[in-house]
C-alpha cells in the first residue's frame, strides 16, 4: 500500500470516527427532546449512521464485489441526504406526507439503480456516473440549506450555521465531478471525494451541535423572560426593556397597570384552576389588543403592566378604555360560569429617563385611586405629582 493510499484510508477512517461519534451525540440529544425535534434529531442520527456505513464499504471495498460496492454506496449516500433534508424538515414543523416520503423513496431508487445499470451495461461509464452521483446528492443538500435559509430565525445562529454547511456540502458533493473533468484522473477524483466528505461531515456535525446548543440557550433566554402561566413577559424584563427604550427615546409614552377586579372571589367560588385560567385568557386578550410597539408583561398575582408609545394622556386614555370596556364585555362568563370580570387600570405618562421607578409607582397609585373610584374604571396619575 502506497503512502498515498494509507493517507486516503487514514482520512477515511478519520470520517467513519467522526460519523459515529456524531450518531452517539445525536442519539443522547433526542432522548431528551420532544415532538418536531425529537424527529429532527433522529432523522439526523440516521443520516449520520448511513454516512457512516457509506464510508465502512468504502474502506473495505476490496472486500466486496465491485456491484456491491457501486449499488451499496450510492443507495447510501443519497438516503443519508434525504435523511438530512427529513431533518430539516422536521425542524420547521413541516409535515412529511406520503407523497414526499413516495419522491424520496423513488429517487432514492432511481439513483442507485441507474448508478448499478450504468456500470452493469454501459462501457466506460466511470465518469458519467461520477457525474451523475454528485449532481443529485448535491439537489438534495441544496434544497435542504435553502429550506434553512428561507424558514430561518433572525436569533437563531444555529440555523444559520447548519444552511452554510449544507451550503458548503452541496459544493463538495459536485467537487469531485470537477476534479474528474479537469485532471481526467480517477485518482484525483477518489483524492477529491474522501477529502470533500471529510469536510462535509465536519462541518455539517459542527453546526448541528450549534443547532441544538443554540436552540437551548434560547429556550433558556425565554424561560427567563417569560412568565410561566400566561406566557407573556415577566416582570424583570419589562423593567430592563423599559430602562432601554427610555435612554433611547426622546418622546412621551405611557406605563399603565391593569388589575382583575374583585380576583380573590374568581379563586374562592370557582378554584385555582379558573382563576388561572382567567388570568391567561385575560392576558392574551390584552396582548392581542395592543400593536407590535407596545410591551405587556405580568407584574404580579392578577396585575398586569403595559408599556405603549401613546404620546397624550387623550390617546392613552382612548385605548386603556378601549382595553377595559372589551374585557367587560367578553368575559361575562367562562366555561359557562358567570365570572363577570372588569379590570381597573391606573396611568401614567412616562416623560423622565432617570426617575422610572417613581413613575412606576405613579401608575401604581393611578390603580389604587381607580380601586377607590368603584373599579372597573379608568385613572391617570399626572407627571407632576411624580
């Protein structure tokens, strides 16, 4: 054996390595996952392991038939693609149906019988069926990044990252062809193609780790900014965000509270359970009730706090009525039992960048005064009594 032989035999058991232990991160990462990424995760795991059993018969080829070889390698690298666009797939909560399982299946078919027929029964066939092999593993993996591209988030790196590797592994698919046509050498080709799915395989199992280490840290992140029942902002982060936009902006906005009247009766006749239920209800109704400028969050128990660029007391006062009357009118009852929920909201306009908190504590007493005034009603702390 050559030294260029053991080189390319080195690099090729380097990827066998590389594989299996990307089927074994990828088996313990779905363990732990649920739904749509736990498909993900397992239709990845099974790409990794036909890759893996791809470059096993290319190690050992010797061993084997030449047919065995060509139809068994062929008919596992285009699964282990297809396999990897299911896994995109199920990322982004698409729904495989038959007929795509059907398209796949047959292409599958077709490339690895084509590839058997054309060294079977075409003299000369080497090339065209290097050709041929390259180009459609490449359509797969193209078509997958760009399913990345187009479905990614703007904070989601991790997608980013497996789009540019499957980006990068279309290319390596189709570099061999090109090292065929300009050298002419079925060794250049062999150089070019262990090499190029060296890299393909580094590249694609790095930005899956990406992909699953990025995607928990942003659950994370939204745990610590979401309230765990209503699934609207906590407390903490609409306090940050209001520090933030209050440096940046120059003009007037309004901080408001709202608070479920008479609530302790809602808990006390109908249970924890339609008392939790309401304030959900309640909190999404609210949300859908404000723009995309706007920050709602819970401020604690049955109160919920707004931030919303409404520049004059008029038009604030326009919406929060607006806000009170609808919830007045829409939760007469729930499940059928007369809950006849009403809000009381307190307000205040938000002028100062350096005195938040007080003015936090104006809205607050906005609501008390509201309370006092028979609730179900409407109040604004002027700016000057801050």
């Amino acid at each position: 054996m050559s030294a260029v032989e053991v080189t390319i035999l080195s690099i090729i058991i380097s990827v066998i390595v590389c594989s299996v232990i990307s089927c074994f991160f990828l088996y313990q990462v779905s363990t732990n996952l649920a739904g749509n990424k736990k498909k993900s995760a397992r239709s990845f795991f099974f790409a990794f392991l036909f890759l893996s059993l791809a470059f096993v018969t290319m190690a050992s080829r010797n061993w084997f038939s030449l047919t065995f070889s060509v139809f068994v390698n062929n008919a596992l690298y285009i699964t282990a693609s297809h396999l990897l666009l299911c896994g995109v797939a199920h990322w982004y909560r698409y729904k495989i149906s038959r007929i795509a399982l059907l398209v796949s299946g047959f292409h599958i078919a077709l490339v690895s019988m084509t590839q058997i027929g054309l060294y079977l029964f075409v003299e000369n066939s080497f090339n065209t069926r290097v050709y041929f092999g390259g180009i459609n593993n490449a359509i797969v993996y193209w078509f997958a990044a760009s399913l990345c591209y187009r479905q990614r988030l703007s904070n989601k790196k991790g997608e980013t990252y497996l789009g540019l590797a499957l980006s990068i592994t279309a290319i390596g698919a189709l570099l061999p062809s090109i090292a065929m046509v300009v050298s002419h050498s079925a060794f250049a080709y062999q150089l070019t193609m262990v090499v190029t799915q060296n890299i393909g395989v580094y590249f694609v199992f790095g930005a899956l780790l990406s992909l699953f280490l990025f995607d928990e840290a942003h659950l994370h992140y939204l745990r610590s900014i979401r309230d765990e029942l209503t699934g609207i902002y906590n407390r903490r982060y609409f306090r940050e965000e209001i520090n933030k936009l209050a440096q940046v902006s120059s003009g007037k906005a309004t901080v408001a509270i709202i608070d479920i009247d008479y609530f302790k009766r809602v808990n006390d006749n109908y249970g924890h359970h339609i008392g939790d239920k309401a304030i959900k209800s309640v909190a999404k109704f609210i949300d859908k009730q404000l723009n995309d400028d706007c920050i709602l969050a819970r401020y604690g128990g049955e109160e919920f706090i707004i931030y919303a660029p409404w520049t004059s007391s008029e038009v604030a006062q326009i919406h929060l009525d607006r806000i009170r009357s609808d919830i007045e009118m829409n939760f007469k009852e729930m499940d059928e039992l007369p809950l006849n929920i009403t809000v009381s909201i307190g307000y205040v306009m938000l002028e100062s960048t350096e005195r938040i908190n007080e003015f936090f504590n104006c809205a607050d007493q906005a609501l008390y005064r509201a309370k006092d005034s028979g609730r179900n009603c409407v109040n604004e702390m002027l700016a000057n009594h801050v």
